[in-house]
C-alpha cells in the first residue's frame, strides 16, 4: 500500500494546510472511513483566465487497503 501523507488538524472544523496534487492519479483517503478517491487535475485557459478542473472516481482496491489498515490500527 502506498504511504499517505497524513494532514492533521487540532479541530476537525479546521483547514489543512495548502496541498500541491501531482497532475495525474493524486491518491486522497478520507481518515475517517477510509475512501479513495483518485484525482485528475488539469489546467486550461478560458477566455476569464486559467482555471483548474479535476475528475475524481473511487479507488476500490486501496479503500479496501486503507479500511484493513484502520481495523488492524485498532484491533491492536
């Protein structure tokens, strides 16, 4: 399983820090089911300027990862 960088917060109503995807197949877990998601981003020019766009679908193989590894975190 690939290694997430964990984001964390001191309250979960608060903002992480600023996060720079890579363009293609940026991987985000939520922590606290355990989704994935994959992420396409792009930048295009429109006629108001640059605008970013992503595409997102589930990652079924690492949410399945990511779910055994939080049952595993706490069945310890």
């Amino acid at each position: 399983m690939s290694q997430f960088k964990k984001h964390e917060v001191e309250n979960i109503t608060d903002w992480t820090e600023w996060i720079r995807p890579i363009r293609k197949g940026y991987k985000l877990a939520c922590c606290d089911c355990g989704l994935v998601h994959d992420f396409d981003f792009r930048i295009r020019k429109e006629w108001r300027g640059l605008v970013v766009e992503f595409k997102a679908r589930r990652n079924q193989r690492s949410t399945g990862q990511m779910r055994r590894a939080i049952l595993r975190k706490i069945n310890k």
